[in-house]
C-alpha cells in the first residue's frame, strides 16, 4: 500500500435531508448525505470526520427572534461582528465501498442544553431554516493502477451546505420533551429549588420557577 498525492478533484458532497431517529433516549437526528467521486475510481472505504457548523449571519430575524437571542449575539446592532459560525457538532463515519456515487447516513445527538451556544441559537428560532454548513476530512482508501490499494485524503476544503427547516427540529424535540425541555443545574442549586418547593407544597417545579420569577 502507498500513499497518494491529495487527489486534485476532491469529492463532492451534498445534504438530502434530515429525519428524526425513532427510539432514542435523547433526541437525534439522522442526516442523509450524498458524495461522489469524479474520478470515478472504485472506493473501498470512506474514512470521514464531519464537522457541523451553524452559520447564523446567513438567515434573516424578525423582533422577536432578536430578543431572544440577545443573551448570545447582543444588541442587534452588534450582529455583523457577533454572528460567528457556530460549532454544532463533530462526527466519525465509515462510507461502505462504492464507484461513482454513494448516499450514506450521520447521526446526531440534539442535546437540549440551553448553556451551549449551539442549543441556546436552535431553541431560540421558532420558524425559518437553520443554515448549516458540513465540512468534511479524512480518508479514501482506493484501487489504484494494477489494483494496489492506495490512500488520498479528503481535505478540509470538501464541504456542503444546506438549510436545515427548523419545523423538523422542532418536532422532534417535542417528540422527546412534550411541552418543555430542560436546563442544566447544580446540585446546589437543585437543593434549593427542592426546599423551595417543599415549602410552598408546589406539585411541580414548574410551579416553583414560576413564583420565583414573579
């Protein structure tokens, strides 16, 4: 086996949509990907790693978006400088062999932790797309002149974007979390919350929160 010059046309990959994985104990989603090889060689496998970044400046808000988002990017007239990509989520995936093209699946965990940027912007967006933006590396181990099996990198270059709906994404958080969702805690924090509760004889927390907020 050898290891080859970085191929000079670099696989091309594109998004085909995106559906919810059914019984999962926290939300995923299941991306469906497309690549091809424009050379057509035959690929024995596809070593990825897939990088998932948000792109917020690429979509527009109206008011009441902007409100809420304030906690992440600040004052609306701020955004030209505060809207960086967001990074979303890094993924392994192994591409069976194929020749020419290939349609293959990345699944992804859609934690519901408002303390991570990423999930702070999605829960902040009510109708609209998400744009996203998957940048690609990693391996292709091919049959090469006489058959020897030969090894060309996929450079951080090979990327796809798409416009992900964010009615999807909403309905599968509501699948897991009917009517709510959740945040992350200490266990201080927790303790008090509790004794509040118990003071007030408050059936659920929910209840709790909302008297504390007034």
């Amino acid at each position: 086996m050898s290891v080859a010059e970085a191929i000079s046309t670099d696989p091309e990959f594109s998004v085909l949509g995106v559906t919810g994985v059914p019984n999962t104990l926290t939300p995923t989603l299941r991306f469906d990907l497309h690549v091809s090889d424009p050379v057509g060689r035959a690929i024995h496998v596809l070593a990825l790693s897939v990088a998932i970044r948000i792109e917020p400046a690429r979509r527009a808000y109206d008011d009441a978006t902007r409100a809420r988002l304030v906690d992440l990017f600040g004052a609306p007239e701020r955004w030209p400088a505060t809207t960086q990509a967001l990074h979303w989520a890094s993924v392994d995936v192994l591409v069976k062999g194929f020749t020419g093209a290939t349609s293959f699946a990345v699944e992804l965990p859609a934690g519901g932790d408002l303390e991570v940027a990423a999930t702070k912007y999605l829960y902040s967006l009510r109708d609209g797309v998400v744009p996203l933006t998957f940048l690609f590396t990693g391996m292709v181990l091919y049959a090469g002149e006489h058959d020897r099996l030969q090894v060309a990198q996929v450079p951080w270059s090979a990327m796809a974007r798409w416009r992900m709906p964010v009615q999807d994404l909403r309905a599968l958080m509501a699948a897991h979390h009917p009517g709510g969702g959740w945040v992350a805690l200490s266990h201080e924090t927790l303790d008090a919350l509790a004794a509040r509760k118990a003071q007030r004889g408050d059936h659920r927390f929910d209840d709790t929160i909302r008297e504390l907020l007034g």
